[in-house]
C-alpha cells in the first residue's frame, strides 16, 4: 500500500485522510500542521497516522499531500525541496486556483506534481465526508502523476476531469460564484429583511424555505428556466429603481445589486433567443 504525508491537517487535509484510511487507499504515516496540537486533532480525526512538529521529522513517503492556504504552498514546496533526506516522490496541491508549478521546487529535483482541486464545500470535515461521493475533481500536472492520482481519487468516489493549468483561475472563479457568493447574497437579504423589520422568525424561515425552493427550481430546471423576477420580466423601470433603493442603503450592496441585475437580464435574453 502507497504511504502518504499530509502538510496541513485542515478541512480538507483532514477529509482527504480520513477517505484514503477508511478506503484503505494509502497509509496516512505523518502528519504536520502549524501547531501541535492542530496535528493530533487532525490525527485523531484522520484515525491513523503520526503528528509531527518539524518538516524533517517527516519519514519518506510516495505520495504527499500539501493541503495548505494557496499562498504558503510554494514556500511548503521550497522547504522540502531542501530536506536532502527525502527521495523524489509525487506530490499534489488541492487548490483550485493555483496549478502544480506552484510546486516547481520539487518538479526540478525529480518530483512528479500535480494539483488536485475536490469541488465541494468543505464546511466542515464531518459534512464533507458524506458529501464527498460524486464530488467533481480537477487534476493539472505531471502525466504520471495524473495517471497515479486519477485512480486513486476516483476510488475514493471523485469524478476527475482534466484542467488546463491557464484555466485555473477561471474554474475556480465558477465555484466561487457557485458556492462562495451564496452564504454572501443570503446574508445580505437577511440584513435587508431586517432593515425593513420583518420579524426574526420569519427571515430564519425563509432561509429554510425560499432558498430551498430556488435551489430546487435550479437543479430541475437550470439556471434559465428558474430565473424569476423582474431582470426575468424585462422590467427595467423597476431594477432601476430598485437599484438606487439599495445604493442608498449600502453603496456595496447597491452595486452589486445593479451587476447581477444585468447578468440576469443576459441570462434572460439567452432564455427567450433559445425558445
């Protein structure tokens, strides 16, 4: 069984160490976070595994995982590019955003890279671990890394796909939009429902029910045909002044409100010229 090491025992880092212990995929060996005691709690979660303080306490390993903030996975690579220690491997990145050069210190030493980008929310590692059959998956990098991961993830219960490494951006900007703005758009008509004075029973009501429905309408329909409203209706007067109304509660807000309304409008528009 392939050996992996985890650096950065988060919510992701977490889920992708449980499902590989629990598959019996790879053997999770070391684990390294930025604290000591994050480590064991990431362990404790994983199941298995070994909580390290210091990157060269880390033992050799075929795989590694950098589950770490997109910004600090170069300077992970970079690190252990300098442990002379460690025999070339095959280490992947899971963000969405930044491709496997990001680990080009290791590539130029003998390493086989990649990225491998899970599309799910990753709320929580307990929630991600039932979600996480049928989760589309990203994968950049190195042929034989590709070739090594696409498996392995796919036994996991990840639908991989190939990215183009130029495309990253742009991909993870879709998920951002999918997933990122809602909990953003949902608590900005909270504040406006509560703005206007609607009773509090009721705003948690609707984030139950409203939200529910649109989502519903979404999945059965798509996007064209469950937009609603007056972007929908082609009523321009109204999203003016609607517009200017919540300019003048909050500027943000109000601009926001003015591009999405002529996003919907475009949507609209692609809805009646496919008719």
């Amino acid at each position: 069984m392939k050996t992996i090491n985890l650096i950065g025992g988060g919510r992701v880092g977490q889920t992708l160490g449980r499902l590989l212990a629990q598959c019996g995929q790879a053997q999770v060996q070391d684990v390294l976070t930025r604290s000591a005691a994050s480590a064991h709690d990431a362990v404790a979660f994983i199941g298995t595994g070994r909580a390290v303080l210091n990157m060269v306490d880390m033992r050799p390993a075929d795989l590694w995982l950098l589950a770490v903030p997109d910004d600090q996975i170069s300077q992970v690579a970079a690190g252990l590019a300098l442990l002379d220690s460690l025999p070339p491997a095959l280490a992947f990145h899971a963000s969405g955003a930044l491709a496997a050069n990001e680990l080009k210190p290791l590539q130029a030493i003998g390493w086989q890279v990649a990225s491998a980008h899970c599309l799910l929310s990753f709320a929580s590692p307990q929630l991600a671990l039932k979600q996480f059959a049928g989760t589309p998956c990203a994968l950049e990098g190195d042929a034989q890394a590709l070739a090594e991961l696409r498996p392995l993830l796919t036994r996991l219960g990840a639908q991989c796909f190939d990215v183009r490494s130029e495309d990253k951006l742009l991909y993870h900007a879709g998920a951002v939009f999918a997933t990122n703005f809602l909990p953003v758009l949902q608590d900005l008509a909270e504040q406006l429902w509560q703005h206007i004075g609607m009773p509090p029973q009721l705003v948690q009501q609707l984030r139950a029910s409203l939200l529910q429905n649109a989502v519903n309408n979404i999945v059965k329909l798509g996007p064209q045909d469950a937009l609603t409203g007056p972007a929908s209706r082609g009523d321009t007067a109204l999203l003016a002044n609607q517009g200017q109304a919540v300019q003048d509660w909050d500027a943000s807000a109000g601009l926001a409100y003015k591009a999405l309304s002529a996003l919907a409008r475009q949507l609209a528009q692609r809805k009646k010229t496919t008719r």
